[in-house]
C-alpha cells in the first residue's frame, strides 16, 4: 500500500486506465473473432463487414495506445489479405 500522497493518485489512475485498456482490448479481439469467423463462412459481404468493423476497432486500439500501432498494421494486413483469398 502506497503511503506517498502521488503514489496513492497514480495507483487510482493506473487503475482506470487498466480497466479502459481491458475494455478497448476486449472489444478489439471481439472484432477480430468475429471478422474470422466470417471470413471462414462463404458469406463475402458479411465478411466485408466483419473485416472492415475490426480495423476500425484495431484502429481506434492503436490510437489510444492500447496496442502497438505496427501491431495493428500488421493485424489489419492479415485479415485484408485473408479477405482478398475469400472474395472473387
């Protein structure tokens, strides 16, 4: 247990900024679960959607500074090229 007076503010912060990145991270790993799934249906438009909705969501993560913004590009690039596979 902190005793120094900033240290006791900056656990409190600490704390709520966890607890938003758990929030952020959670709802981006949901876009992306949900965005392969999709992608393993034959469904190309919903795929579209689902692919689409998790870069937003990679996207909005990296600018909070939630994830890396390479590990993002990278995220995205790899549902974009498994999008182009399973589109005509």
């Amino acid at each position: 247990m902190a005793n120094i007076k900033s240290q006791i503010k900056r656990n409190k912060q600490n704390d709520k900024r966890r607890l938003r990145n758990r929030v952020v991270r959670g709802t981006t790993r949901a876009a992306v679960r949900d965005a392969r799934a999709a992608l393993a249906g034959s469904d190309a438009v919903a795929s579209k959607e689902a692919v689409l909705a998790a870069i937003s969501r990679l996207d909005k993560a990296a600018g909070q500074g939630v994830v890396h913004k390479n590990n993002a590009a990278r995220r995205k690039s790899r549902l974009m090229k498994a999008l182009a596979a399973v589109q005509p």
